[in-house]
C-alpha cells in the first residue's frame, strides 16, 4: 500500500472526556516517513514531541494514550487512530493544546468527515504486516487471536454480565466502505454505576449523553436511543482498529476478539511485531 499524509491542515475545536477542557486539534501534512507525530502546543518545545509507538503506550485503563520521554502524555488517541487506520494514512502531524484529544460524539465519525476528501498519497510504500500462522494473547476471559487471512476482518464477541447489555457478536471485513456506514459512528459507553467513581478520579469530567451512551439497568439513559441496535459491539471493533493503528501497518489476516479492551489489543500488537516484523 501507498503510504498517505493529508493535503491540507485540518483544525476542529472541542472538549476533552476527561479533564473537560476544550481542546483545538490542528492536523498539518507531514513529509513522507514521517510517521503519525503529535505535539502538545501546550509545553515547552524541545519535549513536547510524543510520537507513535507501541513502545511509547501507556496507561491502558480507560483508553490508549502515549508518553515520551520527557513524561509529556496525550491521552484518548484509540477514535482518532481508528479513523487514520481505515484511510492508510501513515504520515500526518497532530498539533493539541491540552492532554487529550477531543471526545466529540465519542465515535470516530467527524474525524472521518474531517480526513476523507483531504487525503494525499506519496509514491512510497507501506510494508503490510500480515499475520502468516494463528497466535493468540489471553488475559483471563480475555482472548484476541490472529489467524492468517487474505484480507483484513474482525470477529468480535462481547459478554456482559448485566441486565441490559448482556452478549453481542459481529464479523465484519475492514474495508473504507464498512467502517464509514457501519462502525465510525458507533459511540463510546459506560455504565450508569461506573459514573461516580469516574468523577471522583477526575476522570470523564466532560462526558456527558453527548458523548457517550451511559448503560443503566434496563436500557439507556441517551434520549435519542442508540444508532445500531449492536452499538456496543461495533464500538468495541472501532476501538480495537485505532489500538492496532500503534503499529502504524496495513494489516493482513483475522482477527477474533473475545471481551477484550485496551490493555489485550496492546499486548497482541506486540505479539503481532515480535512474530512477523
């Protein structure tokens, strides 16, 4: 695949999940090799360059976010990387004024709208990873396994133990089209009981129905309802493309998630490095 950068820089304004600032994010066309580069506006040049890398990750409690050297960290990045994913594109500079990027309707949907018809491709090629033999990463009831394919496709399996949001499974081919129309608008999501210990670890502070669906026990508390009847699902897939974006590849097989988050997606991009790059 071609490696890509955007054509022109791109600016939204908006507010943070979880320290509930505004944040202005400026996306700027960024020479070929440079790779995905995010600078925090916000501290003193010199250290404020955080770049992507599996090895830069941290912190996977609540969402993926990077730190450098100098601990300057940019937090909530999975959306926005989900979003680069789908459109090849390996090389763009991201400029914010805070520690995170904006949640915006908690789905990766206007950085879709934002990137789509600005989209530049260089000559230069980008090394597909492609997963060449099964291998597997559990935690627990965790489970993310690779198995060879000749496309890119995802099986997702999520298990609640709750009255509401109990079991949901979808298999679905990443290609441009599917992400747009099926998984880039699907929300992020919490439960109703999650909320205060959220606050009270000055975490979320900007969340709001906006932003994310909140999950009480018999239904949802979004007046608006959901936007697919699997949102959850599908947010999950949304979440689990922008982790595997840290390796900044064009990948190649299937991969079967079974109730895994964060923390299991990082560790089966390591798993995918160490066998095939």
């Amino acid at each position: 695949m071609k490696r890509k950068t955007i054509s022109k820089n791109l600016k939204y304004k908006g507010i943070g999940l979880h320290k509930g600032e505004d944040i202005i994010l400026r996306l700027k066309p960024a020479p070929v090799n440079t790779g995905i580069v995010f600078y925090r506006k916000d501290l003193k040049d010199g250290e404020n360059k955080i770049v992507l890398d599996i090895d830069n990750v941290f912190d996977l409690t609540r969402g993926t976010n990077l730190i450098n050297e100098y601990k300057a960290s940019v937090y909530t990045i999975e959306h926005f990387l989900s979003s680069l994913y789908v459109f090849g594109i390996t090389d763009i500079i991201v400029e914010i004024d805070g520690n995170e990027l904006p949640i915006i309707d908690g789905s990766s949907k206007k950085f879709i709208e934002l990137i789509k018809e600005n989209i530049k491709e260089y000559k230069e090629e980008v090394e597909e990873l492609i997963i060449k033999k099964p291998i597997y990463v559990t935690h627990g009831d965790k489970h993310v396994v690779g198995l060879p394919y000749d496309g890119y496709k995802i099986t997702y399996s999520v298990n609640y133990n709750h009255s509401y949001l109990k079991s949901q499974l979808l298999e679905i081919e990443v290609n441009v089209d599917n992400y747009v129309n099926e998984i880039s608008g699907a929300r992020t999501f919490c439960f109703d009981y999650e909320i205060e210990y959220l606050k009270a670890n000055n975490l979320a502070l900007g969340g709001s129905l906006d932003n994310a669906i909140v999950i009480k026990k018999d239904g949802i508390l979004n007046p608006g309802g959901l936007r697919y009847q699997d949102e959850f699902v599908r947010h999950k897939i949304l979440d689990l493309i922008g982790d595997l974006k840290v390796l900044n590849r064009p990948i190649k097989g299937h991969i079967i998630a079974v109730k895994a988050g964060h923390a299991i997606n990082i560790d089966f991009a390591r798993e995918l490095v160490k066998n095939f790059l």
